[in-house]
C-alpha cells in the first residue's frame, strides 16, 4: 500500500513543508488476466532474451495509475472508478493500493 504526500502545487492545504495535508495517493493497477494472451508481454520477453537477459520467464503488461483523493479515500468508490473508467472488466484485473498510516 502506498501513502505518499506531494508537494505539487493545486488545491489543499500547505502544511508548510512543501506538502498538501488531506491529500492521499491511490495506486491502482491494472493487469490483463491470466488467461488472456498478452502480445506486448510477450514481445518484451523475446527482446530480453535477445539481450541476454535469460533469466527472465515471463512478462505481463499492465497500466498504473496514480490517484490524489481529497480526504479518506472511499474504496467502494476507488473500486467503481477503477472497474469502469480505468479498466476493462472483462479482460482486465484490478488492484488498488491503499494509503497507509
């Protein structure tokens, strides 16, 4: 789980260290499912073993997000926004990675 405070400037406030108070970093990633065939994967792994890298046996392709969430983060909605806008359920899985204290 990751918690991480930013020191980018926009909205929240400043605890005078160069970081936001109230902001939390979500991590979500999102990863094709085992049973679907990952092309891309695939071509990094013959790329590595081309390279010498022979220790490598497999490769998954995957996006990450980072999310900055006003407050708690409610994971109920985290869940939805990850499932409906981030991903494709059908093909994709999720995994959210939580602030911790």
């Amino acid at each position: 789980m990751h918690r991480r405070s930013t020191g980018q400037c926009g909205g929240g406030r400043s605890s005078g260290a160069g970081t936001l108070v109230g902001v939390s970093q979500v991590v979500v990633d999102v990863v094709l499912k085992p049973e679907i065939s990952d092309p891309q994967g695939q071509a990094v792994l013959g790329a590595l073993g081309r390279l010498g890298h022979t220790g490598v046996r497999s490769v998954r392709q995957g996006k990450h997000f980072v999310l900055e969430v006003d407050g708690d983060p409610d994971v109920a909605e985290l869940r939805q926004i990850a499932e409906t806008l981030l991903a494709n359920p059908v093909i994709e899985d999720v995994e959210l990675h939580l602030p911790t204290d």
